[in-house]
C-alpha cells in the first residue's frame, strides 16, 4: 500500500508528530507532503520520511474565517490541488491529517478517484470552527472519505453532532513508542541543574504552544492562590512557543508573571525538542486547557515518563485519565479548584508516586504505538477492499 499524507503545517505540532509515528514504517511507500516549508520537513528527513513541501508560503484561512474570505486563498487551493492530483497518481490512499488538508485531499480523491481518509484531530463545534468551515468538513468529510479516524470519543460525537456519518467514524487514540520516554536518570539530574532546579524545588511543567485556549494564564493565577509558604517551593516550566499569531497573548503572560511576583518562580522555555527529559525533570505536568481537547498528547506522554498529571476536565482528557487512579482532573477554568490540588498533592509525596506508577503501566497498555497502527492499517485495508469490491 503506497500513502500519500496531506499536512497544512511546516511546525511540529501534536497532529504532526502523530503523523511521523504513522508514517515511518511506510518508508519510500510513502510521502508526506506539507502545505508550507518549516522545522516539521527536517524532521521528517531526520527520521527518513520522504516528504515535500507544496507552496513556499502558509494559506491564509483559519478555523473560524467565514467562507469569503477563503476567496483569497482560491490560488493556493488550485495550486495545491494541481500538484497533489499529480503526485496521487503514484499512491494508492490519500490521507488527510488535518483540517484544512481535508479540502484539499478530499477534492484531490474526487478529481483522481483514489480512496480518501481523514484523521480528525479537531472537535467540530463553533467554539473552534465558524459554521462555514464546519459545513465544508463535514460534507467532504461525508462526501468523500471512506473512513473518518477520530482520535478520541469526544471528536467522534462532535463529528456525529455537527452532521458526520457515524458508521464512517473509528475511534483510534493516538499511539506512542514507550521507548523515547525512557529519560536517563543522570539526564535529568544534568538537565534540573541547567535549569537551576533545587532538590527542594516543586518543579510544575506546563506543555503546549502559548495560546489562550491552552490556559497557561489559569496555571499561573492558580499558583497566585496556594499559601505563600508552599509557593515559595514551585518553580513553573512553560514549555512551547506561539506558533498561529499569539504572540500578544505571550506578553500577558509576562505581564501576568510580573504582576504576580513570579519573576523569579516561570520560566519560559520555548519550543524543545527534549520533552521526556524535561517532563522527567517535573514533580508534576499540568495540563490547564480552557476548551475540551481533542486528544491531549502531553496528558499521555507524561504518563509514558512516569510523572504524575493533573488535566483539565473536558473532551478527550476525561477518557484518558481515571481520576486518583492514573491521575487527576480539575475543572476548566477553575484556578481555585487547581490551587487546591496542587497544593494537596504536593503533601502527599507516596499516594502520587503509586498513581504515577499505575498511569505508567497503564499507558503502555492503552496507548502503544504498535496497537495504534495495527487498527490504522487495519481501516486503510478495509478502504482499498471496499473500493475494489
């Protein structure tokens, strides 16, 4: 079976790491070809995955732009869709990993008629999507794909709500390779040290792209509300960069940090590369979404390292963590309640230690790459039988 992967970005997000993972066992079967140049094609080179970049520039639509003012983008659209009609005619599937390579694949397999698949790592509702664009997913989505891979439940019942197919709908989460979470201890002692972490420092990680939706600005008001004895032990790592034009939301956050006397207490790290060993580095990872997440790829990896989590309670987050047995959940938003737990949990060093242990154990039974594939290979062979038939 020969892939041809559809991407929008040039960065490294969640979507696109999860792609790598996918499609490295197709090596030369495959080719990743991406809306836009960036990091995320050197890495695709540095793991051998064949890839190329289709426009030297990023398309102009977002999520909640309305349908006109697409019009803008209708040169990159016919662009892209001359080049990906070529490069179909080598490749069996066309695969589309995110949203806005959704149009494009979708009008791609009904131009060429090769099977089509959407990976949906989004939750279809108005509070990310305008309703134009929600129309348009879900039609070609409906129209055309012969499998929509949902990566959790909370994204495949937004797809049924907003009008997909839910016979075409398979849940499949996201996989992970157990070996790269494997943080070398003298690593990580090396890496607190250059980040000048005590012993008896409460190291809290924060991992995401700077964005309001993200709720960084939650984490740190919660860290304001603990009693200053705790709080003079927290030390808070903010690990991600903006990447979609958020950068004044980047400046709040320094404003806030500042305000708050927390100078000396964040760091901003920006976009790493060494996330195990970093998370390997924190006592706890927190994730503080404001709206429901699809997924929550960090949620996963930190229990992978072995470190405990505290997630925010909504969307996929609630199926990946079983509260006070893999981890715990707080309310979206609630800086109060997030105080609270935090600061509990930081007095109760053996009863989060054995959750950590248990969220570990049970992430390699849940979320192994290798039963990620199998199910996706298994919906992509079931697609080519059902178009051959």
């Amino acid at each position: 079976m020969r892939i041809l992967f559809l991407d929008q970005s040039g960065k490294p997000g969640g979507a696109e790491l999860s792609l790598m993972d996918l499609a490295k066992p197709y090596g030369d079967r495959c080719l990743v070809a991406l809306f836009e140049d960036g990091p995320f094609r050197q890495r695709l080179e540095q793991a051998e995955i064949p890839v190329t970049c289709l426009l030297d520039h990023g398309m102009k639509v977002s999520k909640d732009s309305a349908w006109w003012q697409g019009l803008g983008s209708s040169g990159d659209l016919i662009a892209l869709l001359g080049k990906c009609l070529r490069l179909s005619r080598d490749y069996d599937v066309i695969y589309a990993n995110t949203s806005k390579a959704l149009v494009v694949g979708a009008l791609t397999s009904w131009l060429s008629g090769k099977p089509f698949v959407y990976h949906l790592r989004d939750i279809l509702s108005r509070e990310h999507f305008s309703q134009s664009n929600l129309r348009i997913a879900v039609t070609l989505a409906n129209a055309r794909a012969c499998a929509v891979i949902a990566n959790s439940k909370a994204t495949r019942e937004a797809f049924i709500q907003a009008g997909g197919k839910s016979e075409r709908c398979h849940v499949v989460y996201n996989g992970f390779d157990p070996a790269q979470y494997q943080a070398e201890p003298g690593k990580v002692e090396e890496l607190r040290r250059n980040l000048s972490l005590s012993p008896e420092q409460f190291v809290i990680g924060h991992f995401s792209r700077l964005s309001p939706w993200k709720g960084q600005h939650v984490l740190i008001d919660a860290i304001t509300q603990i009693s200053s004895e705790t709080r003079s032990r927290i030390v808070i790592l903010l690990v991600g960069s903006a990447l979609f034009g958020e950068d004044d939301y980047v400046q709040q956050l320094h404003s806030q940090v500042n305000a708050a006397g927390l100078g000396d207490r964040v760091q901003f790290l920006g976009f790493r590369s060494d996330i195990p060993q970093l998370m390997s580095a924190c006592n706890l990872v927190v994730h503080s979404s404001t709206s429901p997440e699809p997924f929550g790829r960090v949620i996963v990896e930190a229990m992978f390292c072995g470190t405990p989590v505290v997630a925010s309670q909504a969307g996929g987050a609630v199926e990946l963590i079983e509260p006070e047995v893999t981890g715990w959940l707080s309310p979206p938003e609630d800086a109060t309640a997030l105080s609270q737990l935090i600061e509990r949990l930081m007095g109760q060093f053996q009863q989060v230690a054995q959750v950590a242990e248990q969220a570990e154990h049970v992430s390699h039974a849940r979320f192994h790459l290798g039963q990620t594939r199998k199910l996706i290979q298994g919906i992509l062979n079931n697609c080519l039988e059902t178009e051959v038939s």
